[in-house]
C-alpha cells in the first residue's frame, strides 16, 4: 500500500512505553538522532512493535514545521 | 523559546515552492534524506527561509506515524 | 507495509481538483457517503490518482473528532 | 454551530476505553466498517458518551490522507 | 451538535485570503490578538465567512502545543 | 528559535494531569478564557512546567478550524 504522507525515515526501535491508550515509541533513525512517536496502545501491539526491530517513522508534511535560529 | 514537540531534525533548505497561501519546503537532513513540510506562505516569509539555509524540521510526537515491512 | 493509522475506508475518486501545493480529493465510500481529503499536489502525482480509480482515506484515530447531537 | 471539518460519519458508539487523560471510542459506521478515535477523556464525559448511542466521527480534510494498493 | 475539540476562541473575521485549495482567515479575538486558520477554500463557502463576521476558533487539545521563554 | 507555527497565546498555567504518556495542560489566557492542551508527559518535565507559571500555547494554523453559530 501506497500512502500520501511524503515522509519516511528509517530506524530501529529504541523504546516502548505503553500506556492504557497511548504508547511511546522511540526510534533510533542513525547518527545519534532520535524520533519520538506516540501511537495508540493497540497500533504498538497490530505492529508487533519489539526493541530492536526496524520501522519507520511516517509523517504528513502539512505536520512538518519549520524553524530557524 | 523551549516547545513541547519532541522531534527536531537539522538540516539545510533545499526547494521552497510557494504557492497563494501554502509554502513547500523540501529540508536535506544529511545521508540523503529528505522532509517535505507544507507551511504558509506567510510562515516561509516570516521566518525568512532561503535555499542553502539552514533550518530544522519539528514534528509533534503524536504526528509521527510507525510503520512496518 | 503496515501503519500505525487505524482508519482505513475504501473508496472510489470522485473528483480531483489540483492547486499549485495542494489538491483536492473526494472519494465516495458508498452509501452516498463522501470522504474529503487535502493532500499534496505532488503526493496526487506520485499515487497515480485518478478519477474513478480505488483507493483509500486513512486517518489517525487522534484526528478522529467525536460529535453528538 | 456549523464547523470547518468537512467530513462528518454517523455511526454507533461500540466501545469506550477510558484512560487517565484519553480515551478510545469506536464507533460502528455501517457494513461492518469501524472507525476508532482517540480523545480526551474529559470531552467524552463532557459529551455524555455511552455504548449504543448515535455519534459522529468528525475529520478534517487535511488529516485524511490517501492510500492506493 | 457537540465536538470533542475542547478549545473554542470567540472572534471576529479580520481577513479572508482565498487560494484555489485553501484559505486562509484571521480572527481577531481582543485584546489585540489575532489567530490564523487555514482551512479549505469550499468550507469557507460553505460556512459563508465574511469580514467582520463573528466565528469561533476551534482546536483540538492534543494540537496545542506549549511553549517556555 | 522561530517557528513556523503562527498561533501563540501567552497564559498561565492553571493545572496540570499527568498520564503515564500524555499530559493534559490548562492555561488560563485572560478574560476568563481557558485553552487545554495534551502533550507527552515527557516533554511537560522537560519544560518545567508548574502551576501558576507563564507559558504560550501554541497552534499551527492548519489546526485551527473556524466556526459559525
């Protein structure tokens, strides 16, 4: 499946934290740098979301801000 | 100014195409990826974006999607 | 490859209407009920849209907004 | 009180899971499709929401992306 | 009908900028503050905004974000 | 840091909820008005936010819809 959001970045599973709704997933995406995510509960446990495994981090670019110094 | 979006990402301009009220910013993060991020107009004005500048991607934990294979 | 976004409606392109950034989808997901989606004109070109063609409008169960009468 | 979103599906309250600050509501939109969504748990007691009754699930069109198989 | 958006500013219509995909509008809600929308140019329609008019700013919780000098 | 996000309002924190993931914030902006924000908990320790303490809500104006009586 093809989907619209125009961003993907590729990482390893750092962290989960589940919560009773939501979970927080941290993804190592290489040189140091970290994405946070929070999904709900129930997406983590569909994914089959492990640490260690390999996923990727997808965002809609209308969700991207920008910022400068 | 301290934000609650957890994610930042540097990187250096690399398009800016504006549109009458929408502005989209394609950011080369570094090892070949690229953000695509849609702002206003106003926004890529206010902020002064130019290509070759540098600039950061910020995303809210709970707009950042995972994805498996 | 499998999201975090728990909303998945079937469909068929009703209309397509492109703007300089953004475009314009509508799907019609049977019944009579429509779906419309804002996405990125050039995210509409990379997905081949077309009108008449199947497709789908996800959604992240946090953009879902719950009304009552 | 008319609202910007444009996308608005009728359906039955099916399930209610309450956390500390949010909740998960899914609602039943006909044919046997679902449609999940995560709010705060407040609107949902401010809403009055209960298993079996009418509701809304209400989407902005720039959070309704577009996926093709 | 009710909304589970929690957030809803009382304003007036300062300025309506139409693109062919999206709008943009500005309310001035007192006190000198202005917030910007942007939604889709046909919910603009629909809604029949006009400068002068009064209408609500309405977010989401989990879309307001929080900042710290 | 300036960001591309181009709604603030400046407040005091009136309460803070903390989740085991998410945070629920309720600044009070003047005039009797209040504004709810849910961010991670995580990043509400990391702005040291504290009851009575200043602080900006702030939206994207893609997250802001408009309404009309």
């Amino acid at each position: 499946m093809n989907i619209s959001a125009r961003n993907c970045l590729k990482g390893t599973i750092k962290s989960i934290t589940r919560g009773p709704i939501m979970a927080e997933i941290v993804l190592d995406i290489g040189n140091g740098v970290q994405v946070t995510s929070v999904i709900t509960a129930k997406a983590a446990d569909n994914l089959g979301l492990k640490e260690g495994k390999e996923a990727y981090a997808v965002m809609k670019s209308t969700e991207v801000m920008i910022a400068v110094d």
